[in-house]
C-alpha cells in the first residue's frame, strides 16, 4: 500500500514538472538558457514580457527545479540547473515529426 503512495506522489511531481514546462514563453526561456546564464533583462527582451512577467515565469520553473539563479549586483542571473531538460525537447520533437 506504501508503494501506490509513493508511486502517486511521484507521478505528481513528474506532472508538475510538466506543467511548469507548458507555456511558450517558459519553453522560449529553456531554450535560451541552453546556451548559457541570462539575465532577466536578457529573457525580457526575448521574451518580449515586461520583468514582472518574466520573473513570475522564472519562479515557476525554479520551483520545480529546472533553472536556478544567483544575484549579482542589481541583476539576476538564471541558468539551467538540470540541463537533461532538454532532452524532453527532443523527445516532444520526434512526437511532433511522428504525427505528421
């Protein structure tokens, strides 16, 4: 009976990984942080979000683990904290090629 419990809990946190992940602009974000640490203005300007918005995405995914940041001066700079991220971007793009 523990088992299902921790197997629920788990797919739980999977799905929330998942959702934090599914909006265009945090995929945007992901991507960019591929190539390296941004500052949140970097991410606004590609974004094109005002800093509020961008931060209250980078929020989310610092939740789940994905980015992690550090304070520099009156900058924020993000960077990925789990880099396999990205290979769930593979993943959703061999999805994408199989379905047409």
């Amino acid at each position: 009976m523990k088992q299902d419990i921790v197997t629920q809990q788990q797919f739980e946190e999977r799905a929330n990984v998942v959702k934090a992940m599914a909006h265009p602009s945090r995929l945007m974000m992901i991507d960019e942080l591929s190539r390296g640490e941004r500052c949140v203005c970097d991410l606004r300007d590609l974004v094109g979000a005002d800093i509020s918005t961008v931060s209250k995405h980078l929020t989310v995914l610092k939740k789940v683990g994905i980015v992690e940041d550090e304070k520099r001066g009156k900058n924020v700079y993000y960077r990925l904290k789990v880099p396999c991220v990205l290979n769930f971007f593979q993943c959703i793009e061999s999805v994408l090629a199989a379905s047409k």
